[in-house]
C-alpha cells in the first residue's frame, strides 16, 4: 500500500453539535475538527451515543441542533464508508460475491476484491458461502468493503468487535494506511487502536448529558 | 315535529346516527385530553421540570 | 449504469439462490386459482364468468406475499443503510429492487396463468387478453407493494401492515386489470392500465426511498 | 456541505414550538365552540323545520344535510393531511406532524358517517342500503385509507420517527386518490347504467342550499375544533413520552 496521497486535504468539523434518538439528546455541543490523516476515537459508556454520533455523521439521523459537514469536499463525490455492528453480508452469496456487489456499487476505484480479501486475511475463502464464516471473518470481510472502494471518511463502529488479537493488529495497520492516504478515521470502540504515530490520534469523551 | 313523511325512520335514523356519533367522538376526545393531561401532570409533579 | 444492472442480478441471485421463493410465489398463486372452484362449484359457465378476477386476485395475493424479502432482509443485516451511500443513488436501488421483484413475483405467475386459466375453463382469447393484462398491470402492483415495504420496513411486525396499505392503493390496477379481459371498453381499460403502471413506476421509487431514508434507522 | 438547522423566527417557525402552538390556539377552543353549536341549531333548524319537502323525494332529501357536509369533509381532511404531510417532509414542521396524526382519525368517522347517511339515503331512493356506484365505493376506499394510516401511526413505537414515514404514505394516498375515483367510476358506469337519481340534483332551489351551507359550515368548524384538541392531547402525548424517556434515561446514565 503505498503512501502517497490519494485524497485532496479535508476537515470534518462539528460545531455545538447534539445528537439523539427520539428527540432524546445523548450527547450535545460537540465541537471537534478531523484534518485529513487524523483518528478520532470516540470512548464513552454503553449508551453514551458513540453510535449516535457516528449514523448522525453518517447522516442517517438527523441532528438535534448544531452542524456538522466536510470542508473542502465537492458535493456530488461519495465520501463515506459507513461500518456498523451489522456486516451487511448475504450469507448464500459468496465471499467473493459479497465483495464483489459492493465493489460495484461503491465505485471500483479501491483495490481489487482479490487484493481486499488478501489483505483482510481472507484470501483462501473467496468461494466459500459467506454463511460459512465465523464471526470474526465475517468482520474481516466487512473491513475488506473499506479497501475496494475509496473513501476519505471512515466511521467505524467497534471495528475490533468479534476480532482475534491478529485482527486487533490489522484494523490498526488499515488505519494506519488510510490515514496515511490522507484519509479521516472516525472510530467508536473500547479496545486501544495501536497506531504508528500517536500524534494522529485525537480522542473524544462521550459522557452521559449533564 | 313535523310531519316527516313516509319515509321519517330513516330521516331520524340519519340525524340520530350522525348526533350519536359525533357526541361519542366529542366525548371521546374530551376524555382522550384530560386523561392525557392528568398522566402529564403526574409525571411533571414527580419529576422536577429541569 | 452497470451499479443498477449489478443490483439487479444481486437481487435475482439471491431470490434464486433461496430456492424456495419463486416456487412457493407461483404455487399459491394457482392454489389460490384451484380454490374457487371448491368454493364456488364446478359449474364451467359461472367459472369462466369469473375466471379473470380470479387470476387478478391470485396475482395481487401473490405479489404480496412475495413483498416481505424486498427491503426487510437487507433492513435487518445493515445492507440499506449501506445502499443509502452507495454511489448509485438510492432511488436508483429502489428500482432495480423492485424490477427485482417483478421478475420474481409476477413473470413466474403469468408463466403458469395457463395452468389457472385451463382450471377455470377460460376460452382462449380470454387466456391471451389476461396474460396481456397480467404483463401490462403487474408492474404497478409491484410499485405499489414497494411503497407499502418501504413505508414498512423499519416496523418490527411491518408485513401485517403492509397488504392493508398497498390493496387500496391497488384497486384501480385490478378494476382495469379485470377489465381489460372482459367487458366492452377492453381496449380502453388495457390503455389505462398501461397508464397506471408508467406512473406507478415512475413514483414508487422515490416515495419508497424516501420513506426508507426518513426511517432514520 | 454543513446543514444549517438554527430555527428562523419567521411566524411560520414561532408556532412549530408545541407550548407556543397550544399558547396561541387554546384561547381560540372556546369562541370556535359556540360559533360550531349557534351553526349547527341554525342549520338543524333550517334543515328540520324549515325547508321544503323535494319534488322527487319528498323528505328524504333532508338526509342530504347531513350526508354531503360529511361526504365533503372526509375529502378535506384528507387534504389538510397531505397538506400537513407536506409540511412535515419539506418544511419539518412538528405541527404538521402532530396535525396529520389528529386529523386521521377525525376523517375517518366523518367518511364512515358519509356512507352511514348515504346507505340511509339509498335505501328509500334505490331501494338497497349499499349501492356499487362510483360515489359510494370510492368513499369506502377513502375509508380503508384512512384506517390503514390510522393502523401505520399505531405501528411505530417511536412517534417522532413515524411522522415523516406516515407523511410519505399520505402523500403517496392523496396522488391515488383521484385514480381511484376515476377509476371506481369508470367501473361503477361499466357495470350498471348511471344510477337513476344523481346525488346533488340537478339544480338547488335556495330553500334547499341555505340549510347545506349552514350544515357545512357548521360540521366544517366542529372539524377545527375537535382537531385543535386532538392537536393540543398530542401535544401532551408527546412530551409525556419524553419525559418518560428522560426518566427512564435518568435512571441508568
């Protein structure tokens, strides 16, 4: 992976930014600024609205009050990848197949699905139903969607859920490499993300709303 | 009254079925209103308004 | 261009992959058929009267059933909120999901509509100006099931909501559906079915999507 | 790309705020009343004792009175449901998402009224209480829209999230509705020759339209009013379920 810069320099900013469910505010006031090659971390209680924040910014939901956007973005040109609890995978289709679909439809202009699934360590699975994966490969495989299309903003709930200690390692070193393409990581998750340069690495405290 | 001609069960049946109904639905709401409000109520006193 | 053609065979693989689907789809649908006559009598000139209703109705059933597998599957495993950033825009999605769902709810009816018609003792100029009628109507049923899957998804016990919101909606289909078989202004009834579908199609799309995005998961 | 959702304070925007809203309508509940009861003992007075009988039909035009002002109404509230529903999806109006859910079930019990009277009417007229003729049946179909919008707000748990999926279907119900009534009577007309008697008449002698305008008025001001307390209840509703939410939440955070 090399580590020139693929993406033109972008901020993603917030100001007095509260979001919620249910007209319910979980979190209010946010104010942080994400420069390209930055990691936002968000820590904070079950409950505290990291997931919240990171649909808000994926704009699923909408904010309570405040604003937030990407400067220095066009508009039209898809920015975010969006990796939720839930893996978004067919389990009668193929691995192969699952990341083909996205591959399409996200736009091909990442790696190829071959590479992706090398990548994630999943190389020698790519005709195997994606029914057949454990929990943890499955995971990989959601990761791997990162790799085939690119996007500069990465929101990424729990990357590390259901990963073995190696795939601790591997989200950190996808991190590493997307920061390094000039890309913003925006990552709600309770274990460390062991980044090569701490400096990248800002962190916001989700507390309960006072 | 007056003399409302043959068919007068179904004149009457008419009014009185439209008054009967639009009586239910004003009591209804009304009820609606002020259980809602009572239960609203209830829960202002136990909680402080913040 | 080939986002939607990819979605399209995404959504038809995974409807056949299943197996089940379009079999059981096409088996209610003349079970449905092969009922009447239980319940109304053998009686070949009442059933031949009837026959085209019957085939509408069995097909509007049909349609329903198969409406659960359009957006729910993919509500329930994270792929629509993901759909939603895909670079093909999401009305786009809803489209080819719905021409998805044509092809395997209503194309595999009206192959077997033979089988219903030789049940029902449908002359053959009656057979052909149904399976016409069948090709021209189903699309807006599909349409219309779409809008009520889509009003529905983020619902958990949706599916029982979504029939009684989509048989209103589709009564003129069936009043023109029926009526392009039979009755004298046939011509005119198949016109406006034709008309039906267009707009249908051109609605449910963007009404399905927004319906989904407003459901903020 | 930011979205800008500082609220404007244009008067559009002061009554989204639910208090504001009930501030300025709750004065207005009670003259709206009394204007609604004076319209309706003028109109039942008119319509009662004070109108001819009908060339045709003798007395039984004196359902009409009640019949078309409901028949009407079902119409319009289903209107100012899409109105509201618009409001919701393009302007996020939270009144207008509380309107749409008071006015459905107002609309409903006035088109169910619709057919009661006009089944009353029929039978003396046509002879049968339930005639297929275009009317009728698209005022049934209207019915069954309006009780499956009812049945989709009582779907969701979460209100809030309801109104602009429940807005989208209004919307998607108020463009099908003229379908369905072209259609219906399309299919009315194929079926059987036009009904011998056409509802409104050919022509309506003063006598006769000075009570239907009363009786209109007077059903249209009970609309407005049982829909501004329906408005203000949900207005309650709703902040009983946030509080409820608040507490729940204060609990465990």
């Amino acid at each position: 992976m090399t580590g020139r810069q693929v993406f033109p320099p972008l901020t993603l900013r917030a100001e007095g930014l509260s979001c919620g469910r249910g007209g319910m505010a979980l979190s209010q006031d946010l104010v942080f600024s994400v420069p390209s090659g930055q990691c936002l971390l968000l820590r904070g209680a079950n409950g505290a609205g990291k997931s919240t924040l990171l649909l808000t910014l994926a704009r699923i939901i909408r904010p309570l009050s405040g604003s937030f956007g990407i400067d220095g973005a066009d508009e039209d040109m898809p920015l975010i990848h969006y990796c939720g609890h839930r893996n978004a995978i067919k389990p009668r289709l193929s691995v192969c197949e699952n990341l083909d679909f996205w591959r399409t439809m996200n736009g091909a202009n990442g790696v190829s699905s071959q590479a992706a699934l090398a990548r994630v360590g999943l190389g020698h699975l790519g005709d195997l139903d994606a029914g057949f994966l454990s929990a943890g490969q499955t995971r990989r495989l959601a990761l791997a969607r990162l790799l085939v299309s690119l996007r500069p903003l990465w929101l990424l709930d729990e990357p590390t859920a259901a990963l073995d200690v190696d795939g601790h390692a591997l989200v950190g070193q996808l991190i590493d490499t997307h920061l390094a393409m000039g890309g913003m990581v925006v990552a709600a998750t309770h274990d460390p993300i062991s980044l090569s340069k701490a400096e990248q690495v800002q962190t916001l405290q989700l507390g309960a709303v006072s | 009254m007056i003399d409302l001609g043959p068919h007068a069960a179904f004149i009457v049946w008419a009014y009185l079925g439209v008054l009967l109904a639009i009586f239910g639905l004003i009591g209804w709401i009304l009820y609606d209103g002020r259980r809602t409000a009572r239960k609203l109520a209830a829960l202002e006193a136990q909680r402080p308004a913040r | 261009m080939n986002a939607f053609v990819r979605m399209l065979t995404h959504e038809l693989r995974l409807a056949l992959r299943g197996g089940g689907d379009v079999l059981t789809l096409v088996l209610f649908f003349v079970i449905v058929g092969a009922i009447v006559p239980f319940a109304i009598g053998p009686d070949q000139a009442l059933l031949a009267r009837i026959a085209p209703g019957i085939v509408w109705i069995a097909a509007f059933l049909a349609m329903l059933l198969g409406l659960e597998r359009l957006f729910r599957p993919d509500y329930e495993d994270g792929s629509l909120i993901l759909l939603r950033h895909a670079a093909l825009p999401f009305s786009l999605t809803v489209a080819a999901k719905i021409a998805a769902h044509w092809l395997v709810s209503a194309l595999p009816l009206i192959i077997a509509s033979p089988i219903l018609a030789m049940l029902l003792a449908m002359d053959g100029e009656a057979f052909w100006r149904s399976i016409l009628s069948l090709l021209l109507g189903t699309p807006a049923l599909a349409a219309f099931g779409a809008v009520g899957a889509a009003v529905t998804v983020s619902i958990r016990r949706g599916g029982l909501i979504a029939p009684i919101l989509i048989a209103p909606l589709s009564i003129p289909v069936l009043i023109f559906g029926v009526g392009a078989i039979t009755g004298q202004q046939a011509q005119a009834a198949m016109l406006f079915l034709a008309a039906l579908s267009l707009m249908a199609l051109a609605l449910a799309p963007f009404a399905a999507a927004l319906a989904i995005s407003s459901a903020e998961d | 790309m930011s979205i800008d959702t500082a609220p404007k304070q244009s008067w559009w925007n002061r009554i989204a705020h639910p208090g504001q809203f009930v501030r300025w309508t709750q004065p207005l509940l009670w003259p709206l009343t009394a204007i609604t009861v004076a319209l309706f003992l003028v109109g039942l007075w008119f319509a009662l004792f004070n109108s001819p009988q009908d060339y045709q039909m003798g007395d039984t035009v004196r359902i009409m009175y009640v019949h078309v002002p409901n028949a009407w109404l079902s119409q319009f509230v289903y209107g100012t449901m899409a109105v509201s529903a618009l409001g919701t999806l393009v302007w996020r109006h939270p009144m207008a998402d509380v309107s749409m859910k008071a006015a459905a079930p107002l609309g409903a019990l006035f088109t169910a009224l619709a057919l009661f009277t006009g089944a009353l009417w029929g039978r003396p007229t046509w002879g049968t209480f339930w005639e297929w003729d275009g009317r009728m049946t698209s005022t049934l179909v209207l019915l069954f829209i309006y009780l499956g919008i009812i049945a989709l707000w009582r779907a969701f748990d979460d209100q809030l999230r309801a109104a602009r999926i429940v807005a989208v279907f209004t919307l998607v119900g108020a463009i099908n509705i003229p379908i369905i009534k072209f259609s219906v009577d399309w299919w009315s007309t194929l079926h059987q020759p036009a009904s011998v008697f056409r509802a409104d008449g050919p022509r309506m002698p003063p006598s006769i339209l000075t009570p239907l305008m009363v009786m209109f008025a007077a059903f249209t001001f009970l609309f407005v009013v049982l829909q501004l307390k329906a408005m203000h209840t949900e207005i309650k509703r709703r902040r009983i379920a946030t509080l409820q939410r608040r507490v729940a939440q204060g609990q465990p955070a």
